[in-house]
C-alpha cells in the first residue's frame, strides 16, 4: 500500500509504502530530500517518474487541462456585481471561520437605542 501525505497534520509527510502505516518498507520525507529504506536513510538525489496509460489517456488529461486554465481565465475576468459587503463571499467565508464582520451593525443599533 502506499500513502502520500502533504497537508495532513499528525501524520508523517511524504510518502510511504509498506503493507500498512506501522510496516513501512520505503519512507521519502516531505521535503524530498531523504529516502529511509528498511530503516536506512539515504540522501535523495533524483526521482525519475513514469506515467502509465495510452496515448488517449494523454489526450484527455491534455485537454482536461486546456479546460481548466480557460475556466481560470474567464473566472478572472468576471466581475462581481454586489451591492452590498454583506453580498459578498469574502464576508461569508470569514463568517464560516468563526470571525464576526457586524461590528458596525452592532454600533449603529445601540446609538439608535
């Protein structure tokens, strides 16, 4: 089995294979700069990676990545008609985050009391 771990907290980053996460045969840290092989760790100097599949396999990820940089691209120019900070994702996000945007509303209901 092999696990790769880049933002999970409390657990190693990097890779690891081995038959579960207590039996590791081969450990590459996260910053891939050290290799721990049945316990000896060695400097990494290169990895060379091989990708398997057909040419239609290419194609496909081609053109899956033609599609995406255009969605980018035509998200970065649409603009954002809201009339109001209270319309607007940033507002909402920090409000999910647990961080309060009504200081101001706040303000303005007790001097109206």
């Amino acid at each position: 089995m092999m696990f790769l771990n880049i933002n999970s907290r409390g657990l190693p980053k990097g890779i690891q294979v081995g038959t579960d996460s207590k039996s590791l045969v081969l450990e590459v840290d996260g910053d891939m700069a050290n290799v721990k092989c049945y316990g000896s760790k060695v400097p990494l100097h290169k990895i060379e990676v091989w990708g398997c599949g057909g040419h239609d396999v290419k194609q496909a990820q081609t053109h899956q990545r033609q599609w995406e940089k255009k969605e980018v691209e035509k998200q970065a120019q649409r603009k954002l008609q809201l009339e109001s900070w209270s319309d607007t994702p940033d507002r909402q996000l920090l409000e999910m985050g647990g961080v309060r945007t009504t200081y101001s509303e706040c303000l303005r209901n007790s001097d109206s009391d």
